[in-house]
C-alpha cells in the first residue's frame, strides 16, 4: 500500500518497502483522467450576430485569437477581436455590457456587431483553447 500521497491531484505515491496494489495504480488512473483537459481548434467566422462553439463539454476557460494574433482591445479603443471569457466572467466590450464571448453549458457562444466586435467576422479564421 502507498504510504503518501501527492499534494494537488491526492494521487498514490510509493516509498521504498511499500507494496504496490492494482486498485491504487486504477485510482490514481481514474483521477488523472478525470483531471483539468485541454482542447485547441479553429473556426471560420460566419458573419452572425451570435454563433455557438459546441466543444461537447462545459469548459472553465476559452481564449479566443485571430489567426492573424489580434487580441482584445486598445485602452480608449471599442474593437474586440479575441480574450479570455470564464465561467460567470464573459469578455465584454471595452466599457459596456455587451457581451463579446460566454461559456455555455457544451463550449462558448461569440458574438459579432458592425466593427465593434469581431470574433465571428465572415471569413476570417479564430483560434482557441478550451480548458475542460
């Protein structure tokens, strides 16, 4: 049997003598597959004034980024092209309530309006990263 564990995923750690059992390699397994996942892709924008990114999960957190490495906005600027949106945190318009990204329940719904906000800009092609 292990006779500690490690600090943040409480996973089984062995010291010399101790004796290795089956279960304890299955749970570390099992915690280890259940832990904090990424996934990266890429769309096209479509031009609609709202689009949703299905990623098959509820992420914690999306960053979005033009394929040309454009991010968020200047200060004194109203121009968003990408950022990071969290749950219960939305990336927003520079100084508004308008909402430019938000997590939803199986990935993340962007936004696009007139020139303000562009991360469905028809044609133009997004990065992200979705942490699961």
């Amino acid at each position: 049997m292990s006779s500690q564990k490690t600090e943040h995923y409480q996973l089984h750690k062995w010291e010399p003598g101790d004796d290795f059992l089956r279960e304890e390699f299955n749970e570390n397994f099992t915690k280890l597959d259940a832990s904090a996942r990424m996934t990266v892709g890429a769309y096209t924008g479509d031009g609609a004034s709202s689009r949703v990114i299905d990623l098959g999960f509820a992420p914690r957190a999306v960053f979005v980024i033009t394929d040309g490495g454009m991010l968020g906005s200047a200060p004194g600027t109203y121009h968003v092209e990408g950022g990071l949106a969290l749950p219960g945190h939305p990336l927003k318009l520079q100084g508004s309530a308008t909402q430019v990204m938000e997590l939803t329940g199986a990935g993340f719904t962007i936004h696009h309006w007139e020139s303000y906000i562009s991360v469905n800009t028809q044609g133009a092609v997004f990065y992200y990263w979705a942490l699961q």
